[in-house]
C-alpha cells in the first residue's frame, strides 16, 4: 500500500509503485512546489489499488448499482403519485378502496417465510436471490457485488 505523508506542505508518496514491484526514484524538485505529476501520483497511490482490484466486474456493478437506484428512486415517485390519485379519487367518491385488504394482499405476497409478520428474515431470502440473479455470470462476484454497493451507497 502507499505511504504517503504530508511534510512541510509538500505531498510525498513513498513506496507508491512498491505494489506494481518497482520502485521510482522521484526527479529532485523544489521542496515548496506542487505539480501536476505530483497530484497525479498521489491520487494513483490512493485509488488505483481500488481501481485495479474492481476492474470490468466493479464498474459494470457500479453502473447496475447507479442505474437500480435512479430506476428506484423514479418508482417511488410514480407510486406515491399514483396513492395520492386513488386517494383522492377515493376522497371525492369517485371509487372506494378497501385498503385492509390491499394491506393483507401486500403482506402476504412479501412475507416470504409465512410466519405472519415482515421482519429481516423475510428480506434475506428476497436480496440473497435478487443479488445472485444480477451477478450471474460476472467474471468477479466479488468486485461486481462491491461496486454495486458502492454505487447504491454514494450516489
């Protein structure tokens, strides 16, 4: 990993190319002066292991991670439009909805293990399958579950 320390305002990475097994010999430069070569290895030291380890499988995760979660995030406007429709229409008298059973009829469907209640046993099942279906096939399960995450995480 890159060792790098801050000394005297000046950015210095030590062992930075230790882990691709060769060691560079920085040119001599001022002590005071920041340049572009200097951030840019420093940001190689920093990222790049990640970088490396996530490879193809990581990005595609992280582009499937980015994508269910502006899909997701599209989904609960629609359904929360689509509630204030019914409900509305259900207000005015325009239809009536029987909202216990629409209740019942959810719990059912979502409760996985039938024990009568929704609770985290329930939802493992439910993400061991999703997550297993979507990685499928992935060179790298590991690096495409990771950059998936990454991606729902921070974005």
């Amino acid at each position: 990993m890159a060792a790098l320390t801050i000394a005297g305002g000046v950015f210095l990475a030590g062992e930075g190319a230790a882990w691709a097994g060769k060691k560079e010999t920085p040119a001599p430069q001022p002590q005071g002066e920041l340049t572009v070569e200097k951030v840019t290895d420093v940001l190689w030291n920093l990222a790049g292991p990640i970088l490396t380890n996530l490879g193809f499988s990581g990005c595609v995760g992280a582009a499937a991670g980015y994508a269910l979660k502006k899909v997701g995030q599209f989904v609960a406007v629609c359904v929360g439009l689509l509630f204030l429709l019914v409900q509305g229409l259900a207000y005015t008298g325009f239809i009536t909805v029987n909202w216990s059973h629409v209740h019942s009829t959810v719990s059912q469907v979502l409760d996985v293990n039938k024990d009568g209640k929704i609770d985290h046993n329930d939802f493992k099942p439910l993400m061991s399958n999703f997550l297993g279906a979507i990685s499928q096939g992935v060179p790298s399960v590991g690096g495409f579950l990771a950059g998936f995450l990454l991606a729902i995480r921070t974005f």
